[in-house]
C-alpha cells in the first residue's frame, strides 16, 4: 500500500462524523477529516506544534506540596 493510499483510508475513516459532530453538522466531511488528520500529524512529529502548548517534565514531588500534619 504506498503512503498515499494509506493517507486516503485515515482520512475516509476519519470522515465518518462522531456522533458529536453530527449533531452539528458538516459541510464537507472529508475535507473536515483531511484537516483534523493533518493537525494530528504536526502534533505528532512536533509536540510544541499544539497552540498553547507547555511541555512541563516534573515529577509528582515537584507538583504537590506536602502539608505537615500538626504535633
């Protein structure tokens, strides 16, 4: 199956509406799913490409403050 093929089947399959975006409504189901893939891919290969995207590496020590229990 060559690389563009397979891109026609993600986004075929991708084009059968959610039930949410159904609810809605699209003009161009295809067109919708072509886009939502596409982010998906740039996401996928740059993981700062999402808008307002932080990357934060901590551990769970450095995210909770630990409260003393009283003497």
């Amino acid at each position: 199956m060559s690389h563009d093929q397979s891109d026609a089947d993600r986004i075929s399959s991708r084009a059968h509406l959610l039930p949410e975006e159904a609810a809605v409504g699209s003009d161009d189901a295809y067109a919708q799913a072509e886009a939502i893939l596409a982010e998906s891919d740039r996401r996928e290969a740059d993981r700062s490409a999402a808008p307002d995207t932080v990357l934060e590496q901590r551990t769970s020590d450095e995210t909770v403050t630990t409260i003393e229990p009283p003497d």
